[in-house]
C-alpha cells in the first residue's frame, strides 16, 4: 500500500514544480512591462503570488514524503502550511470575484474600484488565509499518519474537520458562485435597456468582463472538480457512511496538486496583457531563429566553395 503515498509524493513535485515555473514567468513578466500593470492584473499576481507559495509548500511536503523522515519536529507545522496553502488560492479568487462585482454591478461607487480600497481588501484575505488554521494548529489537534508519512487534522476530530472543509472549499466556493450569478444576472437585466445607449467603447468593456468572467469560472471550475473528491470523502468519514482511511489523504492530494498547477497554467494563458507579453517573446524567438537559419543556408555554398579552393 506504499504505491499511494510514493504516488502522491511525486504528483506533489512534479505538479508543483510545473506550477512554480508557470508562477515566475508569470511574475517576471508582470514586472518587466508597464503595460500589464492594471489593477485587474494586480489581483491576477496576488493570486500568482499565493500559487507560488502553495507550489513550493506541496513541492517541499512531497520530498519529505519520499524522504519518509517520519514524526519530526517540523510534521505539525507542514501539516498546517498544507492546510493554509490549500485555501490560500480560493480566497485570492474571492478577492478577484468581489472586485469583478465593484466593477460591474457597483461600477458607480468609486471607492470600491480604487487601488487604496483593493490593498485592504488583499490584506484582509492574507490575514484570513494565513490565520483561519491558527486555532487548530495551536491546540494540537494535528495528527501524524504514518501511512502516507504527513500530518494532517486527526480524523477523530470530526468539528476541525468540518471546519477546514468549509472554510478552505465551502464558503470560498458559494462565495464566487453566488457573486457571479448576482453579476450574471444583473448584466441580463440591463443588457436590453443599454444596448442602445451602447458605442463601441462600452461593447468592448462588455465583451471583457464577460471575458473575466469566464476565466474566473474556469479556474473555479477546475478548482472545484479537482478538490471536490477531498472534500466530499471527507464529508463521508465524518458522518459515518465510510470507514475512515488515511490513504483518503493521499488520494485527495493528487487531485489537490493538479488543481492547483493547471490554475497557474489558466493564469498565464488566460491574462490578455501577459498573454500578448508571451506571444510577442515566442514570435521574436522564431523569427530570430529563421534569421540564423537563413543566414547559413546561404552562406552555406559559399563556406563550401572556400574549402574547395583551399
């Protein structure tokens, strides 16, 4: 039964590891352009920013497990950065979901869509994410698991338990689906009484955050069939319809770190700005190698008569 952790071990490394490269080109970019510094890319990085760190805690956790260096010191405190880095990333997407909300449903409150307004609101999802596992972690409720060789919250404690389950996937995701039914609806509600009043300034802004919309879902999406097994077990244990098992750990973490790289993926591929950055470096790097390539296929003849002569 050592195939499960060994397993999980690796899906946490290389998952992780795909997403850590995905997270710098990400960062790297937004740093080297001024022109993807908008708000709305700013709250994209915060959210990159909490991939990488959650990348390199599942990345760290994943050679200790194939280290297998048991209960030492530091398990307890991996355990509760596990806990953390799982909900960390859901919350910076309810960040991104309040702010779609301001803009669109709100847009005549300008408060809401100022940069001041949106730090604290960041700053207030840091101090949740980094402090909702506090209380558990702090009355020694983190158990070892030989098993799958990590801590984790005891599965006798059924009230920790529950509460991680809602506060690192249920509230999160209730969260951004009802914000973006409220903000669905609201926009099929004015669609007909603006259509006219409509110039092609405000069809583009329409077609974009439906655009952001759309990405958003799709990261929630993912996000949500990818952990939605870990969860729902966990539900399961908890009220008694299955046993529980402690290999459940290790299978909900294979879909947990898949998750998590394909959204810094979604991230990448789906920003417009960072997108453009990225295609116009692609476009430059093959044109460049054309232009090598050309250049020696012409002086190829050349460099073959010169041999001749000497």
């Amino acid at each position: 039964m050592d195939i499960l952790p060994t397993l999980s071990s690796f899906s946490m490394i290389l998952s992780s590891l795909f997403g850590i490269i995905c997270t710098l080109i990400f960062i790297i970019i937004m740093a080297t352009n001024r022109q993807c510094h908008t708000l709305h890319n700013c709250l994209v990085l915060n959210s990159t920013v909490a991939g990488l760190i959650i990348n390199i805690i599942y990345m760290c956790q994943g050679i200790y497990q194939l280290s297998d260096v048991g209960d030492d010191i530091l398990c307890r405190f991996r355990g509760f950065l596990l806990q953390m880095g799982t909900g960390l990333l859901y919350h910076t997407l309810c960040v991104q979901a309040f702010h779609r909300l301001f803009v669109t449903v709100y847009s005549t409150k300008r408060y809401f869509q100022t940069k001041s307004f949106n730090i604290y609101m960041v700053i207030i999802q840091w101090v949740i994410s980094f402090s909702f596992g506090l209380p558990v972690f702090l009355t020694g409720q983190m158990k070892y698991y030989a098993e799958v060789r990590m801590c984790q919250v005891s599965i006798d404690e059924t009230l920790s338990s529950i509460y991680f389950t809602l506060i690192i996937f249920v509230f999160p995701l209730l969260t951004i689906i009802f914000i973006y039914i409220h903000i669905v609806k609201y926009m099929k509600q004015n669609s007909h009484s603006t259509t006219k009043r409509l110039n092609i300034t405000g069809h583009h802004r329409h077609h974009c955050e439906l655009r952001l919309i759309r990405r958003i879902l799709i990261i929630v999406i993912v996000l949500f069939l990818l952990g939605f097994p870990y969860g729902f077990l966990e539900i399961l244990i908890e009220i008694h319809v299955m046993p529980s098992w402690p290999y459940i750990i290790s299978i909900g973490y294979i879909f947990i770190t898949i998750g998590q790289g394909a959204t810094t993926l979604i991230n990448l591929i789906t920003t417009d700005d960072v997108r453009k950055v990225l295609i116009n470096i692609f476009k430059k790097y093959i044109i460049r190698k054309n232009q090598v390539h050309c250049v020696n296929t012409i002086n190829a003849p050349n460099l073959i008569f010169v041999n001749q002569q000497c």
